[in-house]
C-alpha cells in the first residue's frame, strides 16, 4: 500500500456532481483506482461514497466546495494519499488534532496564548510534510461522536467543524482537566470507536516513575534513592544518610514548591523552598521541628524525598540537562534535542520558569568543575542514560507516549543522574538554540503522526 503527498484544490460547482473526486490520471493507472464504481474516501472518522473522475496530465486531487466543508478542508493543503484496493478505500491524511488547554476566541491573532507561535509551526510543518493538523480544547468535546469543533489556519485561524482525528496529541497542562469524565470518555472513543491513536495520553508523576524504573538492571547507575515521603521515619532516615535531600511536590512541575533541606555543622537543619517571590530559608534546631512545619503541607501535597546530589556548576550555579526524546517516523525512540539548563541566581532549581538559563551541552561541561576524561564523554553519556530511561519507563508503565522531556544531572565525578521524566515537555523549555524556522522536534511529532496513523 503506497503513500503518495498530493495537493488538494477545489473545484467550481456545476462541474461534477459533489461526491466525485477528480484525481491524476497517472495515479489511478498506478494504483489500479477504478473508475466505474464508487470507492470509500476516508479522512479521520469521514467516510464518504465517491465516484473517481481521472483527469489527465494532473498529478493533484479535486474536491467539491461541499465536499471539502464536510471534511472541514481549507483552501489547497498538501496530505498523504492512499488506496487500498481490497476495501477500496481512498484514505487522505493523517487528520492530527493537538488537545490543548485553553484557547482565546476573541484573539485571533493570539489564539492560544504563549503556545499560539508553537501551533503556527505546527502548521507550516504539516503544509509541508504532508498532513493536517487543528487544535481543540475539552470545551469543544461534546456527545457528537464523529465530529467536533477545532481551530484551524487557512490565511488566519478559524473555527470550523472538523472529523475525529486519526491521531490525537494529548497537550492538556491541567491533571484536573485531563481526569474530566468528558476528556477520558473522549480519548476512550479516538481508539476503541474510530481506530484512532492518542499519545502522550496522561501525566507522570514522580513517584510512578522512580517505583517503576527501580527495579529495572540497566538504570541502577541513574537513580539516586528516592522514596515517597510518607511520615517523619523515612525523612530521618534519609537526613542520617545524606547531607543534603530535596522534597519534591509527586506532581509539580516547573520547580513549584521544592524544598531543599541540608544538615548544618551545628546539627540543626536549613530549609531553601522555591516561591513565587524567590528562595525562602528557614532553620530548625531539631530535625522533628523541621517535620512538624512540613507536615501541614503533607497534608494538601504529596511529596518525594530524593537524595541530594553535588551537581557540576557553571560560574558556581548549578547545571542540568534536559533532554527531548520522542518517537520518530519509526516508532522508535531517538533523541531530538540535550540542551544544559542552569540555574539563575540564587536558585537551586534549574527551570527556565525560575530563571535559569539555556547553554549548549558542550559549552556547560566544558566549563564545569569535573575531570577532563568525563567531560569528553559527558554528551554520548547523556544521550544513552536518556534512551534507556525513555525505553524502560516505556515497557514499565501501561501508557502510550510519544515525547518525554527527561531531566537528567552530572556530578563532579561525571556520573549521570535521573531526576524526574516529564511527559508534557515545555515548548519553551526544550528549544534548541539554534532556532530554525520549523524545529526538528515539530517535524519529528509529525513524523510519528504519520507512522502511527499508517501514512
């Protein structure tokens, strides 16, 4: 079954009638489409009877203004097209539908706040490789099985009616939103009614991630120990051992509400915790103290206790990596992008949020304070601990991803460290420095669009 990239234009009405399609004649020969019987025209959950006119020196398809409406087309998209002569099927696509958490209607020029640019990307991306792509918040789920509302860009974005896609691309920022009974019962039908493939389809929180890469051989050397901060015997216990341990919200993000709790000389104990105002430090005598002030917070967040590491440093701030690693044209994990994050200020948290910034892998290790011998290895190190972390989380947790955005460390001996997987990977946090026009992390989504929906 061969894909071929095809650009679909309108014809006038009056021509044909409108369930006829008008394609290349040079096509039809070489796929054998016949032309005396009604075939099935499919793009995401449309499906339609139409008859095939073959037109000859033309290597585009023809489509009826009516048809196209249906179909929830704009004006001459490039897309896949193929035909599978025992179902006589006519399939055009792949139809992507990107579920992100809100959107701004009376903003046409800035639909969807800061991610507006990262949509627009998506769809020169997509004019390019060969598919269509509309976005859609939980809002615009509804009863209707087979077709729902969705913005999309033909010369400015628009809100149109469009088919159920064949692959959704799961980018909600809210667990509250992506656990509404209408978003799973959604995602539930995408693959059980309509065939469809959703990816990224929840949120990872800490603790499933370090309890179910724990018991995997080949990451022993990445994990520092870490536990589910569960009552006052695990803190001490973890406190007795290590100098230093970080109290980590199981499900924050962006460097909210991490607590860093260091042994002083004296014996008491110094608390650094990141707010919306910067770096708040407290100090206890005691270490049961230390727990009472916590444990009200327990009470509203999870939290998870994680050995504290001594990380190399750039100009005495420390450094991290984030490495993007998504599923490519294959199905196969392969790594898009390792950028070092360090931290800003008097921070001890790397994310851009927080004020870190961005430098290139090579510029941080080569200025960092570990042996020369590691420093050499440190990039090809940090690629291979991010694909084994990316394909064990993969066999280890019964969900379908896509992307993950994987934080790792280095210490100064250059051993690597994992510190926590992200399964909704900031746009901004992972954008290469050499910023082209359409980045390879927007390409290879599109990519493993395209394998997963068998274009």
């Amino acid at each position: 079954m061969s894909t071929k990239k095809i650009s679909v234009q309108l014809f006038k009405p009056g021509i044909v009638q409108a369930n006829a399609i008008m394609l290349g004649e040079r096509l039809i020969k070489l796929w054998k489409i016949p032309t005396d019987r009604p075939l099935q025209l499919v793009f995401g959950s449309f499906k339609q009877e139409i008859t095939v006119i073959s037109v000859p020196k033309y290597s585009g398809l023809r489509i009826s203004a009516a048809l196209s409406k249906q179909m929830g087309l704009s004006s001459r998209p490039v897309l896949r097209v193929h035909y599978h002569a025992g179902s006589r099927t006519l399939r055009l696509g792949p139809l992507i539908g990107i579920m992100i958490s809100r959107d701004f209607p009376n903003m046409p020029d800035n639909p969807f706040g800061s991610i507006s640019m990262f949509c627009r990307e998506l769809v020169n991306a997509c004019q390019k490789q060969g598919a269509f792509v509309y976005f859609f918040t939980p809002n615009h789920i509804t009863s209707n099985s087979s077709s729902m509302q969705g913005w999309s860009y033909d010369e400015g974005w628009r809100m149109t009616q469009m088919p159920i896609p064949d692959v959704v691309n799961n980018r909600l920022t809210s667990r509250k939103m992506e656990n509404k009974p209408s978003v799973q019962h959604f995602m539930r039908e995408v693959k059980s009614l309509h065939g469809g493939h959703i990816f990224n389809e929840k949120f990872l929180d800490k603790t499933e991630v370090f309890d179910a890469l724990r018991n995997e051989s080949n990451l022993h050397r990445y994990m520092p120990e870490s536990h589910l901060l569960n009552g006052y015997n695990i803190l001490k216990k973890m406190c007795t051992k290590y100098p230093v341990v970080f109290l980590k919200p199981v499900r924050g993000s962006l460097g909210k509400g991490i607590i860093r709790v260091s042994k002083q000389t004296d014996g008491t104990f110094q608390t650094l915790s990141t707010t919306l105002g910067g770096i708040q430090k407290n100090m206890y005598s005691t270490l049961p103290k230390l727990f009472n002030s916590i444990s009200g917070k327990m009470k509203s967040t999870r939290y998870q206790i994680q050995q504290g590491l001594t990380l190399i440093d750039h100009g005495k701030h420390p450094v991290d990596f984030r490495a993007l690693v998504q599923k490519n044209g294959n199905g196969q994990w392969s790594i898009t992008s390792i950028v070092a994050r360090i931290a800003g200020g008097n921070h001890f948290v790397s994310n851009l949020a927080r004020g870190g910034s961005l430098s290139h892998v090579k510029e941080a290790v080569m200025k960092s304070n570990m042996p020369l011998a590691a420093k050499n290895t440190a990039h090809v190190n940090l690629k291979l601990a991010a694909m084994q972390i990316a394909k064990s989380l993969d066999n280890t947790i019964p969900a379908h991803f896509g992307e993950l955005g994987i934080d790792l460390a280095m210490d100064t001996s250059g051993r690597i460290w994992l510190l926590e997987v992200n399964s909704k990977p900031s746009k901004n946090d992972n954008t290469p420095l050499n910023e082209q026009k359409i980045r390879p992390s927007v390409k290879q989504l599109i990519q493993y669009c395209c394998f997963l929906s068998g274009f």
